[in-house]
C-alpha cells in the first residue's frame, strides 16, 4: 500500500461519510478542504502512527497542512 492509499484508508477509519470523497485526495489537496477539522486531522494521524509503528512530533505536526505534507511524514517514517 502506498502512503496516499494508507491516508485514505486513515480517512475513512477517521470518518466513513468521506469515503465518496477520496477521488478528490491529491498532495496539493489542503486537509480542510475534505471538510476535515484537526480534530478529525489527529484521529487520522493517530491511525497512521498506529499501522506504521511510529509516533510524530507535535513539531512536525504542527506543519501539516496538505495530503503531500502528509505523503512527506509516512514515506520519511517508512524509510526510516
């Protein structure tokens, strides 16, 4: 699984209703635009902490904005 499928996997995990919404997932994509509050933001980030065996920083956190920063997080926690 790449690490957009498994942030869409988180996404949904986080919120079913999204699911329709996933086609429109792109890096560029800002987290808010798919209607996702930082509540809903740490729940998805706490599920892919969870499937990579990892924990992120609220240093690092605080950046996240976009899918690609997102995309940026699991492949860097994926290579180590």
């Amino acid at each position: 699984m790449n690490s957009l499928e498994l942030i869409k996997a988180a996404i949904v995990a986080v919120d079913p209703s999204k699911s329709s919404k996933l086609a429109a997932v792109a890096p560029e994509m800002e987290i808010r635009e798919l209607g996702m509050d930082s509540v809903a933001t740490m729940e998805m980030v706490g599920y892919l902490e969870e499937k990579l065996d990892t924990q992120f920083s609220d240093e690092v956190m605080i950046r996240i904005q976009t899918f690609g920063d997102l995309i940026s997080l699991v492949d860097k926690s994926r290579n180590g």
